[in-house]
C-alpha cells in the first residue's frame, strides 16, 4: 500500500470525487465511472446491485459509514438494489448484539436495505462449492498444523512448499471433508485447502485454507454445523449467490482479488466484480475493530458507544447527526490510494449544520459559578425574557427565559484586573446580559481566603434588550442564568480519544497514546427551557453560547440531566497543536 497522505481541506479533489456524484465535486470517482461503462454496455443485464457486508464480530465506526454511503449510494443514484448482508462465518466472535447494532446504525444513517442476508444462509451451498473444487482436484484435506501450513506459505521473495498431503485422492479428500463435516475430528485436526499455486507470488493464491473445524455454537444456525468456511472463500461466493455485480472492498482486499476472481472462475458461476476503494485513515483515531474492542474491554471507555469512540454508535450519542456524517463522506470522496483525513473535517461537518439547526441557549460552566447580585433589582421580582432560539433560522422562534435579581455568570467572564481589550466585566465596567439589561460592576465581594464569591452590580432599567431606549452602548455581551431557576447539571466535555495523530503509525502499543484528558466532567448551571426542550424531544442538540455544542445523554435523570459536548465552537485543538 501507499504511505498515507493527510487531506485536512474542506473537500479532496482529483481521484476523490463525491461519493454519490451529487457533492463537493461534480465530476465522477472512478468506481462511478466503471458502472457507468458497465451500464452503457449492457453488462449484467444493465443493473447494479451492490451489498453492505460487515462482519457482526464488533460494532461499526466512522470507517463503515463510508462504505455504507458508497455501497447504498450508488445503488440509489443507478436505480439499482444494495443487501445487507452478514458475514458471519466465524462463531467464536460474533454475537445477535453486533447484528442488531449494525441494523441500527444503517437505518440511522438514512438508508434502507432491499434484502437482509447472512452468509449463513448460504452454508449449504458453499459447502457445495467446496466439494466441486474437490472432485475437480482443485482442494485437498491437510492434516499439517497451523504452524506448519505458515512455514509451508514461504515468504514474498521465496515459494513455498508443497503440503504432503496436496496429493490426495479425490476420493479420499471428500471422505475426509465429509468426516470434517460429521464432526468426527477435533478443532484444528484438518482443514481445507484450496489448490493453486504455491510458487505465486500473491502469497493469498499459496494453497489458501477454505475450511476449518470449530466446535462452537452459531448465532444462527445452532450446532448443526462444526466446520466453517474461510471469510475469503465465504465472501465472494456469497457476492455470487446474490448476484452482485459491484462488490466494493477497502484496499486491503486488492491482493484478495486473484483468489476472488480463481473461485468464481474454477466453480463456474455469477461473475461478481470485486473492485478495491481506500478506507477511511482519521487523525487522531484508530479504526481496528481489534484495538476498539480492547478499548472497552479494558474498561479505557465506557463501552462501544462511548462518545469518545469513532463507532457509529458513540459519535451518535456524542451528537453527530446522519447528514453530518453523510456530508462528511461525500466531502472525502473515494480514493484509489491510502490517505490520512483530518479528524477537524467531520467535525467542521457538525459544526456547520449545527450552527443552522440548533438553538442557542445559555449555560454555566463552572463548578464555583460566580454569583451576580443586582441590588436595584426589586427583591423577589422576576422577568420573562423573550430570547431568540437561532439568528441563522428566522423560524426558530424565541424562548422564555427567567430573569431575577441573583444570576449565575461564567468566572471567567469577570476580571479584577484586566487586561486591555477585555470587554467583559470587571469593576466600573458595563456589559450586556444576553437578551436582558445593561449591569454595571460597582463591587467586588470575597471571603476570608481572599476568592470572589460574589459581584454587586447595578442595572440599566431603559437598557432591556428588544426596547433599550437608555442611549448607552456597551462592547461585551455575557450569558447568564438566573440562580433560583436553575437546573444543575452534568456536562461532559469529550476531546480526541488520542494525543498523537496517526496512532496506527506509532511504534508504542496504541493504548499508550491514550489521550489522558478526553473526558472532563463538570458541573454546570442551565436555563430550565434547555432540559424542558430535550426531555419533551423538541430539541437534542443545542449551541451553550460561547461554549460548543452539546446534547442531552441517556444518562439523563429526572434530577440530574447529563450533556455531551459534540464539539467546539471552533478547532480549539489545531490551535494548541501549533503553539505546541
């Protein structure tokens, strides 16, 4: 493969069109191109059917959402029909937990598919094939040990050796196989393997095992099987059966064509065609379903749905929404090459269309907020402040929000001492409550440890925003929120999951590069209309002003509502990298 190369623009030009042919860019990707040929000439019928295969050993990330938008996508520009398909040939891994997530995450993301198939279903068939490449002397039953049949495979500069059973009689293959199959022999005893070439130099076409014996229960099908088919025999046969003309692999599949294109050849049988795309490489994350499943087994998240995760499932919870994560693979496009896409472009995805939908509302950060007590503010009086919800969607309308005598504001929103060009509050200084009056600071209350506590302002009775009519003018605008209405909360602020850029190129063990401050967890203050909002399903995801992006989290109680921060207001991490 070719070393990554790092795309961090809003859009990738040259090879890496639009996924669907309908965004950044307007010209085709080449796989678009080849069903456009395939189409032009007629071939298999003038129709595409593509497939979304995964493997339910795991639950999906970001990189599998790039497939599915290329595989689902073409299928609807083409009037064609995508299946989902499981791959479930392996019992030891895989579990109706992974099957029902995956369902989920396709049907989140925005597509539906025409039929739902499982390699499993096909068992009966391929095990068929197999007995066709045997009576045609084209597999063989080895008795050699796994650690034999390695040493057999060679290296890339040298061939490897024949097995000493490569000989067998077709007679005695299929008594053997067949025995395989009556669960005669234990874990390991035989395989199967095909017969073609040991001296290739694609190390994939030395003699590849096609079958292996697990005593273990299936998802599916029970006990009543204890051999099972090699995911590369299983796959394309599978493709086969369903008729699929396209079948889009990530590149690391290109070396697995020959022995893709070797069985369809040998078995006589539906030509899919297997064509290789670059998979998703993003900064500051790994994408082996290996190491996520580590990560949660190791308990470093808090499981596959963590918002950390680049799953499905966790940058859902985290508040990414389908036409973010759609935008994001148009935006990347499909590449005939490896490369390296900054993490910064999905959340600049977010961050656009948040900015658009969600409303904007006030919330303290802050585990000591600063109180503000108004003193020529009537004790005991309060106000509905009509604020607007979004000044990018006129239709978002307003909102009620309280207003009292004692609010809370951010501590950093106040400086004793500051510096010039601050235009926040500092004593003498004068700054606009967002959507209510002009305050100013006439006092400065600490307690015996010398720390504020407490400001003491006056207000500008003329100044109400909406109607000021007070003449005054004032460079700083602060939120706030009104201390006996209140809502405690739980906010939970997320970075990337690691402190390096490209983890998968680090020579330490990737659990290392663990960034230790992904999470922190704070207490915050919010408008009551904000958890009103998410807990009636109104709203989900909201701008705290001057803060980011958040949304409510299932952790949510009636007495503690829980935040999840999407994302920045803007790339703060890009900016720290540099000063770095």
């Amino acid at each position: 493969m070719t070393e990554a190369t790092k795309d961090s623009g809003e859009g990738v030009t040259n090879e890496n069109n639009s996924a669907n042919g309908s965004g950044v860019g307007n010209s085709l990707n080449f796989i678009e191109q080849i069903v456009e040929e395939d189409l032009a000439a007629g071939k298999n019928g003038g129709r595409i059917h593509t497939r979304f295969p995964p493997e339910p050993n795991g639950y999906l990330h970001i990189g599998h959402a790039k497939s599915i938008c290329l595989n689902f996508g073409l299928a609807d520009k083409y009037g064609g029909q995508t299946n989902l398909r499981f791959d479930d040939t392996n019992p030891v891994t895989e579990d109706t937990e992974y099957v029902d997530s995956i369902k989920n995450d396709v049907r989140w993301l925005g597509f539906n598919w025409e039929n739902e198939f499982y390699a499993s279903d096909y068992f009966d068939t391929i095990y068929s094939f197999a007995e066709t490449l045997i009576q045609k002397g084209l597999a063989y039953v080895d008795d050699s040990t796994s650690e034999e049949i390695a040493a057999q495979k060679g290296t890339p500069t040298e061939p490897g050796r024949l097995s000493q059973y490569r000989d067998r009689s077709v007679d005695e293959n299929l008594d053997l196989f067949r025995r395989m199959k009556a669960g005669e022999y234990p874990d390991g005893a035989k395989v199967l393997r095909a017969k073609v070439d040991m001296a290739s130099p694609n190390m994939q076409l030395r003699d590849p095992i096609i079958y292996r014996i697990k005593h273990a229960h299936h998802h599916r099908t029970g006990d009543a099987w204890c051999i099972y088919p090699m995911y590369d025999f299983a796959h394309g046969q599978s493709d086969s059966i369903e008729h699929i003309t396209h079948s889009l692999c990530t590149l690391e599949f290109e070396v697995h064509r020959p022995l893709y294109d070797w069985f369809i050849d040998k078995l006589n049988i539906f030509p899919s065609r297997q064509i290789e795309f670059a998979r998703l490489n993003l900064t500051y994350t790994v994408m082996s379903k290996r190491k996520l499943k580590q990560l949660v087994e190791d308990g470093h998240v808090s499981g596959w749905d963590d918002p950390r995760m680049p799953t499905i499932a966790g940058i859902r919870r985290r508040g990414y929404t389908p036409a973010s994560i759609r935008e994001f693979a148009d935006r990347i496009g499909i590449a005939k090459r490896d490369n390296l896409i900054d993490v910064g472009l999905l959340e600049f995805c977010i961050r656009e269309e948040l900015n658009k939908t969600t409303h904007r509302v006030m919330a303290v950060l802050d585990e000591k907020p600063l109180k503000l007590v108004i003193t020529n503010y009537e004790l005991g009086r309060e106000e509905i402040m009509r604020i607007e919800n979004n000044p990018e969607d006129a239709t978002a309308g307003e909102r009620n929000v309280p207003f009292s005598r004692e609010v809370y504001i951010e501590r950093d929103d106040f400086m004793e001492n500051p510096p010039k060009k601050f235009f926040r509050l500092f004593p003498g200084g004068m700054v606009r409550l967002k959507g209510a009056y002009i305050i100013k600071c006439d006092e400065v209350v600490k307690d015996n440890a010398g720390e504020i506590i407490e400001l003491r302002c006056t207000y500008i009775p003329e100044s109400r925003s909406g109607s000021d009519t007070s003449g005054i003018n004032v460079k700083g605008t602060i939120h706030w929120v009104s201390v006996p209405h209140a809502v405690e909360a739980e906010v939970r602020l997320y970075d990337r999951l690691f402190s390096v850029e490209n983890p998968a190129a680090d020579e330490r063990e990737f659990r290392e590069l663990l960034n230790p401050n992904s999470l922190e967890v704070v207490r915050a203050f919010v408008e009551p209309a904000l958890v009103e909002a998410a807990r009636s399903g109104a709203q989900s995801n909201f701008q705290f002003m001057r803060k980011g992006y958040f949304i409510l989290d299932q952790d949510s109680t009636t007495d503690r509502p829980v935040f999840n921060r999407t994302v920045t207001l803007k790339d703060g991490w890009a900016k720290e990298q540099k000063k770095g």
